[in-house]
C-alpha cells in the first residue's frame, strides 16, 4: 500500500478542495567544493577533485561500482568523515561536525529489540532533547510510514522491511533537512525493497527533504533518483552527472520508458566500472584514519 501524507504540519497537505500541492523545498542545498580524501591504511586517495551541486529538495543517487568511494563521500555529507581536502558546504556553512539536520540511514536498521516501535521511533527526538514533541510527533510519523497500528508492538515481531519503516521514521522525527541513504534496502526481498523505494522517495518529495542514497543497484537510482553521479573508482571520481526524466508512473518499472533509462544508465555504470585506476599521490598532512 502507497503512504499517504499525515504529517499536519508538512505545507504538502491539501485540504479537500485543493490538490496536493509539491512544496516549496525545505530541504538543504549542498555544494561539494574540490573534494578529495585519502585514508592512513589505504594508498592514494579513495576520492579525488570531486565538485557537484544538490539542489534543495533533490534526490540524488550515488552510483559505482564496490569501493569506488560512494559511503566515504555520503560519511563527509553527514559531517562525519572530514575530506582530506576541499570542503561540504551545507545551506553556506561548511560542515564540521554531524547535524540532527542531516541523518543517515543505513542497511541495518539497529532498533532497540525490546523497546516498541514507538518507543524506537522516538529515540531521535529524545537524543535531541525534543521530549516535549513526542506525543504529537511519534503518531504523525507512524502514520507517515505505515506503521500506526505498530505503535505498541515490540521491534523485534516486525519484519526487516517494517523495521526500515521504524528507522526512517525516527530519522525523520526531529525534522531533518537532508536524509542520508547507505544502501538501506539492500537486504529487503525485491518485493519489499520496491515499495520502500516509491515510499521514501515519495516522502522526500512530500515533505521537500533532500535525499542523497548510495547504491550499486541501477534499477534502484532509476527508481528513485531525480539525478544519479555516477562514480568511477581508483580514485573516486564523478564519471558522469545526468539526470533521470521519468514521470513518477514510469519510475514503477515496466515500462518501454523505464527500460530504456535503465540500459541507459547500465550502460554509463558499466563504462565507470571498466575505467581504468590511476595512482596518486598523497602526503603526510593529507592523510586520515
Ligand atoms: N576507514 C578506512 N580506512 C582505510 N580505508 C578505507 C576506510 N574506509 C574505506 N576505505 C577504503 O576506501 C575505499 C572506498 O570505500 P567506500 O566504502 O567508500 O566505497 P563504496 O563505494 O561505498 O563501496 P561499497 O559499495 O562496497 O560499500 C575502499 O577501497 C575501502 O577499502
């Protein structure tokens, strides 16, 4: 079942008269500014001279092939790896630090067994010290992701698909302007995987958030992507940037449309993986754990 959108604060809600409108984006700008990094146990850099825009409220996908650099570049755009070089500049502020404003996602969903759905949902209001929003929030977003008749149940009767349900929900609870993706459907039956995959995008569009996902699954950025960077590895470089022009019905799959964006991209995917490495430099002060 499709997710509709209950959140009563979000500006995507119409009212019975009016159509549901697109908001306007609420979500972060990013701008990748000369990127490079290079880690102490690795030789040469894992990125180098990476330089792209994220508008607000875009989703983007990061796509190449296995150790191309994809989750070292989503770790710098959530503050929590710093580059080697260059900068993340996140709404004109240079990213130092992580932000409840910008929230990861990852494979694993790491709920709390023993606590409820609820109760998990809640953990990123509590860690940021909104306790007082809880009662209103918690039922809002449950709805949001199709869990409100879960809200008691204990994390561990759900479903891997259901309990990627409950991390997404409490990453979006404190609000956040930018949602970090690492692959987080990746271990869901295709069945599961895809309804996640129309949800979370149709979320982020409902709700204007910026939504930047890491995969090596093409059908995945077709799906999902307004845009997908393609990478190319040895060292981390953008290959090429293009942007996916499928109506939301075409994004299901199926169709001659999707067919042929998705061989389209195959076919840049596969010219990134067959690049040829190239060996670089780096220096004492360029180096990171
Ligand atoms: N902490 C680290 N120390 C040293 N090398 C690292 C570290 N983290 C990642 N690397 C190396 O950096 C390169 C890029 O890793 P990264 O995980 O960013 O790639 P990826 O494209 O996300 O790969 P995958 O799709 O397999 O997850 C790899 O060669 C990896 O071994």
């Amino acid at each position: 079942m499709a997710m509709t959108l209950t959140l009563s604060d979000s500006a995507a809600q119409g009212t019975q008269d009016a159509p549901r409108r697109r908001p306007a984006p609420v979500g972060a700008h990013v701008a990748i500014k000369g990127l490079s990094h290079a880690y102490r146990r690795h030789d040469g850099k894992v990125l180098d001279g990476i330089d792209f825009e994220i508008k607000a409220g875009e989703v983007v996908a990061l796509l190449g092939r296995s150790g191309c650099g994809k989750s070292t570049l989503l770790h710098m755009l959530s503050g929590l790896t710093h580059p080697s070089e260059g900068e993340v500049v996140i709404n004109g502020n240079t990213i130092r630090e992580p932000s409840p404003k910008w929230v990861m996602m990852f494979q694993a969903p790491s709920l709390f067994p023993w606590m409820t759905v609820a109760q998990n949902a809640a953990l990123g209001l509590k860690f940021t010290r909104r306790n007082d929003q809880i009662a209103k929030r918690i039922p809002e977003i449950l709805d949001l992701v199709d869990l409100g008749a879960f809200a008691d149940r204990n994390a561990q009767e759900l479903s891997g698909g259901q309990q990627q349900r409950v991390a997404l929900a409490r990453s979006l609870a404190p609000k956040p302007e930018m949602l970090l993706l690492d692959e987080p459907f990746s271990a869901l039956d295709a069945f599961t995987r895809r309804n996640l995959q129309r949800d979370v995008r149709q979320i982020a569009r409902d709700l204007g958030l910026t939504l930047v996902l890491v995969t090596h699954d093409v059908g995945e950025a077709v799906r999902m992507a307004d845009r997908v960077i393609v990478l190319k590895a040895n060292p981390g470089r953008v290959f090429e940037d293009t942007v996916i022009t499928l109506s939301e019905e075409e994004r299901s799959g199926g169709s001659d449309e999707f067919q042929a964006e998705h061989s389209r991209l195959m076919n840049i995917y596969s010219q990134a993986a067959d690049a040829p490495g190239e060996a670089t430099e780096t220096t004492n002060d360029f180096t990171q754990i």
